[in-house]
C-alpha cells in the first residue's frame, strides 16, 4: 500500500506534467472506447433491426417446379420441413411461417414500390407489440384486407388513413394479379435500405398470388440464444440435406451475401425452369441473420481497425513522452534514488516503484479516459437523429444511437495500454535500479 | 571483537584519463557502541571512507569488515539486507523523502526487506525515537515545512528506526549553524549513550570532534592520528597506519 501512497504522491509532484501525460492517455482511451462501444451499437442496433425486419434469425424458404415447368416459391413439403425442424426445436424460441410479395402500390395514377409480408396476425405476437403503429390501432389486423404501410410511402402516394389502394403484385406462378388493400395503420419507415415494407393478413395474401390460405413460403425462426445462429442454421442445413431437400446456393453466383429486400421477396416467381435442372418435391433453402449482417459487420470491423490504429499512434506519442519524463525523473531523483538504496531498499523494488508509478499514471489516465467516454457516449446518445436517411435508422435503436460497454474493448485497450506503459517505463527504471548508491547519493541535483 | 574492520583499504577513483588515490591503505577498528568522528580538511577521503563502511561504495583494494561479515564478497542483494539490517544513514543535506511525512519518512526503512513489523509495533517503535529526537508535534509534516535542524532530527529518527547496531553520518552539522549543528551531535551522542549504537560522523569542524570518545583524523587518504579518549578525557593513541603522531596542524 505504500508503494501506491508514493506513486500517487510522486505522480503528484510535477502537477503539469501529470496533467499533460495523463490527459493524453486519457484521451487516446476515450477515443478508443468510445468508438469501440459506437460500433458495438452500431452492431446491435443493425441485428435487432434486421431481426424485427425480417422476423427472426434463420429463415427456411421453399420452392419447387410446377407440372409445366416454373418455379414457384412455395413450402408444400410440410412434413420435411417439421421433420428438419425437430433437429433444433431446443433452440427455437418463436416460429412464424409467411409469404412474400413484390410489387406496386397503386393510389389514382400514382404509384410507389414495396414489399408485402403475409402474416399469420394470430400467432405473431410479437411483430404486432414491435410494430410501433404511428398512425391506427393494431387491433384493426383482425380485417383480413388491413394493410400496415410505412408514413413514406403513404406520402408519396397523396393516400391518407382508412383510404382503398390497390397492389399490383405476381403470383407465385408469375401471373400479374391485383390485390384491394385498405390503409389501417402505419409504422416510420423501417429503412429496409430504402425499400417499404408493408405487412398484410397471410391468407388474404395467399388468395391473391395463387396459392391456398394455409400455404407459406416460407418459415421465420427466432432463435433463443442469438449467439448460435451460424450453428443452428448448419445443424438444420444438414438435417435438409440429409432428407435429400436442400437447394445447394452458388455464393459465387450471386456476389455476396443476399440483400435484405431479395431475402424477402423469397427466390423464384414464376421463371422457366431448364429442363435438366428441374427437381422433385420441395426444395429448401436456408439463410441467416449473419448474412445480412455481414456488410454491417465489415463496416463495424474496419471502423473498429481504424480506432485501434488511431490508438496505437497516439499511444506511441504519449509513450515517446512516458519515456522522456521517465529520463527526467531519474535525473530528478538521483539523490533520492541514492537515498533509499542506502537505507535498504532492493535494486528491484526501485525498478517496480519506478513502474508502479508508471503504471498507476496509465490506469488513472485510463479510468478518466472511460468515465469521459461513458459521458460523451451517453451524450451522443441522447442525440436525437429522427427519420433523416433510411439507411443510417437501421443502426438507430429509436431514433438514437447506443453506446453500450463493451467489455472485450476494454480489456484489450487496457492490455495495450499496460503494455506500452511496461515497455516505455521499464528502461529507466532499471536505469534507477542499477544506479550504483554512492555515485546516486553525490549528486547535487 | 570490533564492530568495524578496516584493513589496508584503498579507493582509486578514475578520473578522465588520470586516477585520484582517495584513500591510500587505511587500517583502523571500530568498537561496539563508539561514538567515532572521523575528522580531516576536505578532499582528505572522510566521504570515501564512510561509504565503504556504510557498504554503499566497495574498496579497490583491502577489506571492510561489518560485524563480523566481510564485505568485499556480497553481491548487491546481500550487501543491500547488510545495510538494511546494521546500518542507519545520516546525510549532510537530509536527504528526506520529500513526498512523505515525518512519520512516514521514519517508518519508510521498516517497510522493507523480509519481516516488516507489524503497524502497531512500528507505530510505539516510531513514536518512541520521535520523541527521543523531539518532533513530537511534527509527525504529520512534510520535510519542507521543518527547519534544516529539524529535518536532521528526523534523519537521525529514520536512521535508528531499523534498530541498526551502527549510524553512519557523512558531515551531519555542515547544512546547519553551528548552535543547531552541536544541538544534533548532541542528540547524537544521547541516542548513543540511551541505546548503545554505534555513531560514525566525519566533520572537518573541529569544535564538534571534541564530543566524540574516538577520533580518526585523516589528511590526503591517510590515516594521521588515531585516538580514543576515556571517559576521563585522557587521550590515547592507538597504533594505526602511517601518520599516527602527527598532530592537528594539518587542518
Ligand atoms: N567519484 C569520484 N570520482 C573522482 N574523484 C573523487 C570521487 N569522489 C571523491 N573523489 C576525490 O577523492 C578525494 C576524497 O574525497 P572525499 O572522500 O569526498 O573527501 P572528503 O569527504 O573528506 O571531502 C578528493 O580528492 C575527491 O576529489
Ligand atoms: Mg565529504
């Protein structure tokens, strides 16, 4: 404890020079910290809304080949689908099987592009308490034609609540076919990267893209434990391809992971299928939440490399500094050095004081550095950035950013931090250590 | 037997390209519980001498004994304990560890090396010895707020805190005037005389060497005179190296 009592007098002692030093590690960890809990946000943020968008975490569509030859996207192998599915029934928390359209929404002459997700109202419980209504009452779904749009496309239409539209749409055999909607609510726009997504009773959807009230196209899993995704998704992979019902995806094919607005829509309405390729029966195919996440997380990734190599640059300046007044220090202390020696204290306790010191500016400058960007994060947090670009709301959670702690940062800030500190302290402090007691004590600084 | 041996030491200082003969084969003894000055002008080797019986320089020739241990064969670990655990340091300029109290300055020695005492033992320990050297009231002052005399007070309390059997001083009274440089001889010889410690101060001040019942004089390195004085204040030579009869003119 005296150790502790000394280096935090010593660190003292030149009050400026503390300041200066301790400032810049303090601030380099805020930058740091700050970045990093940014983009853990960020991160979060993205994957809820990605969850909440596309209602769940691993998602089973299905598709088969029609007697004259389409592919139509439909899951009429049931029994396939529930037998793969008992292979992870532990971890599904919630299940939603829906369908999917594309097409247009029509108001007089005016017309305006999006998504519709066929929804079984009764059992998604939990997309109906998520759908934040700006406009409406949730309890109208129970009218089989409602259709929940988003504020901007209602705009762009002139259409105002309680109004008819109509949606033209292709069927699963891709047939144009027209669809008669009456506006019952409305949501902010989820910023499904620009494309409106509009939500409708399945069955009412089913009926109007040819296909029967009870068939979907596919099954939306919420999963208990989010971290096991990737795992999940393989164990029901194989489960598929065991069961002979798994269509094998060129990723090559198609650059990189789908995109939102195309997982949604589901896969095939209605091409021609080549004659070679057709197959038997239902075929699935399976994607992630990870999938779509992996551009968010590409960007979050390089953010991160970029704070860490800030970090790493300023922490060598403030080191190179460290290193200095480290050397000033000696020369300060020499007769003090000289001093304790004479009195009994080892050449290796004068080293770890000389350290102690070091290290305890570096966690005192540390500790500063987190409270400051604990502050300025809950700052930044409470920025409100409303509906400005579609894109950003989806690393929104509301209309703010978050800032959460992000634990794996710190520890290896405070890693780094600690090391740099050992490496640009430990030469003049075995410089002290070694420092012969007599020559230490006849100096007259 | 002698607390202090020295024998035939010589300390060769290399200086630029030429060397400096500081001390030139002294030989003399020190017993348990002297009160020892060891006198000469400056540049006579006073410095160079204490160092090397204060374990914190080595000799370039002969061999220091430290009760019973001969030193010239510890490495740095060993001769560190040695000063740790016998001797107590007394500095010209203080030398009080400026970030630390009073109290804390005297307890700092006791806070190291292997068996620390425990705090209430060191606490009675301490307040003891800053009574003995009357700083009461100052326990809880930094050694910037004291006097010169009272900061050569609490040197002496942080030197015997170890309970050291030898003190060593290096020009004690040089810092001070000299009504407050006789008050810590003083002070000094009544530690000795109330504990039994060895006391070895150099002075080129001679009003103070009259205190001391041992006096070692030196000129040029040179051991010149070497005398105990009894009690009674009669003087008595002891056979030492060269020089042993030559009187005080040097100075
Ligand atoms: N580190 C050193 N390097 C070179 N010469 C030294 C050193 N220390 C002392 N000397 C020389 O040794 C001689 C004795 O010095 P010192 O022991 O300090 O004498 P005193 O303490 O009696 O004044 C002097 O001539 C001094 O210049
Ligand atoms: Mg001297």
């Amino acid at each position: 404890m005296t150790t502790l009592k000394m280096a935090i007098r010593n660190i003292l002692r030149q009050k400026k020079r503390t300041i200066l030093l301790g400032g810049a590690i303090a601030f380099g960890v805020m930058i740091i910290t700050l970045v990093g809990s940014l983009t853990s946000g960020l991160a979060v943020n993205a994957n809820r809304t990605f969850t909440n968008l596309l209602g769940g975490h691993i998602y089973v569509s299905g598709s088969e080949v029609t007697a004259s030859g389409r592919e139509v996207t439909v899951v009429r192998d049931v029994a396939s689908l529930e037998e793969a599915l008992l292979s992870i029934e532990n971890e599904i928390e919630e299940i939603h099987f829906r369908s999917q359209a594309g097409g247009e929404m029509i108001f007089g002459s005016a017309t305006e592009p999006i998504q519709l997700s066929g929804v079984d109202w009764d059992s998604e419980t939990t997309l109906r308490s998520n759908l934040d209504l700006t406009q409406g009452n949730i309890a109208d779904v129970q009218l089989e034609d409602t259709i929940i749009v988003p504020e901007p496309v209602l705009d762009a239409l002139g259409v105002v609540m309680g109004e008819s539209v109509l949606v033209r749409l292709t069927s699963i055999t891709g047939q144009q076919t027209v669809g008669d909607f009456v506006i019952r609510g409305t949501v902010a726009d989820a910023g499904n990267f620009g494309l409106a997504s509009g939500y409708v009773s399945r069955s009412y959807l089913n009926g109007i893209i040819g296909m029967t009230e009870d068939q979907f196209q596919r099954v939306n899993i919420g999963l208990v434990d989010t971290t096991l995704v990737d795992s999940v998704a393989q164990t029901l992979e194989s489960e598929l391809i065991l069961l002979g019902k798994l269509e094998i995806v060129e990723e090559e094919e198609t650059g990189g992971p789908p995109n939102p607005a195309m997982m949604m829509q589901g896969m095939g309405f209605g091409f021609q299928v080549d004659e070679e390729d057709r197959w038997e029966g239902t075929r699935f195919v399976v994607t992630t939440i990870n999938d779509t996440m992996e551009p968010v997380l590409t960007v979050v990734n390089l953010l991160d490399q970029v704070a860490l190599g800030l970090f790493v640059v300023l922490l060598t300046i403030t080191m190179v500094g460290l290193l200095n007044t480290f050397r000033m220090i000696l020369i300060e202390r020499t007769r003090e050095i000289g001093t304790i020696r004479a009195v009994g204290m080892q050449r290796k306790e004068v080293r770890n004081m000389f350290l102690f010191e070091a290290l305890t500016l570096a966690v005192v400058g540390a500790a500063v550095g987190m409270i400051l960007s604990i502050a300025l994060g809950a700052v930044f947090g409470a920025i409100p950035f409303g509906s400005g670009n579609p894109a950003f709301s989806v690393f929104l959670d509301g209309d703010t950013l978050a800032f959460p702690f992000n634990l794996g940062n710190v520890i290896v800030t405070l890693a780094i931090l600690t090391a740099g500190t050992l490496f640009s302290a430990y030469l003049p402090a075995r410089q002290a250590a070694r420092m012969r007691p007599a020559d230490a004590l006849r100096t007259s600084y | 037997m002698a607390i202090v041996t020295l024998s035939d030491v010589h300390k060769v200082y290399p200086l630029g390209k030429t060397e400096v003969h500081a001390v030139q084969g002294v030989s003399f003894d020190i017993e348990e519980g002297d009160f020892i000055s060891i006198a000469g002008p400056s540049g006579s080797g006073k410095s160079t001498i204490l160092n090397m019986i204060g374990c914190i320089d080595t000799p370039t020739e002969g061999s220091v004994t430290i009760d019973g241990t001969v030193t010239n064969d510890l490495n740095d670990n060993e001769i560190t304990t040695l000063r740790h655990k016998v001797l107590g340091f007394i500095f010209q300029s203080f030398n009080l560890v400026p970030v630390l109290n009073v109290y804390e300055n005297i307890e700092f020695p006791l806070l190291l090396g292997k068996s620390i005492p425990a705090k209430a033992e060191r606490k009675e320990w301490i307040e003891y010895i800053v009574g003995e050297v009357g700083l009461d009231r100052w326990m809880n002052h930094k050694p910037n707020e004291l006097s010169g005399g009272q900061r050569q007070r609490v040197a002496i309390a942080r030197a015997l805190a170890t309970k050291p059997r030898i003190v060593l001083a290096d020009e004690p009274t040089a810092n001070l005037d000299s009504k407050t440089g006789e008050q810590i001889i003083e002070l000094m010889k009544q530690v000795n005389t109330d504990l039994g410690t060895t006391f070895i101060f150099s002075t080129h001040d001679h009003t103070i060497v009259e205190i001391a019942d041992h006096v070692i004089r030196l000129q040029d390195g040179k051991v010149i005179k070497n005398e105990r004085r009894s009690s009674s204040d009669e003087s008595e030579a002891i056979g030492a190296g060269s020089g042993t009869t030559a009187d005080r003119a040097g100075e």
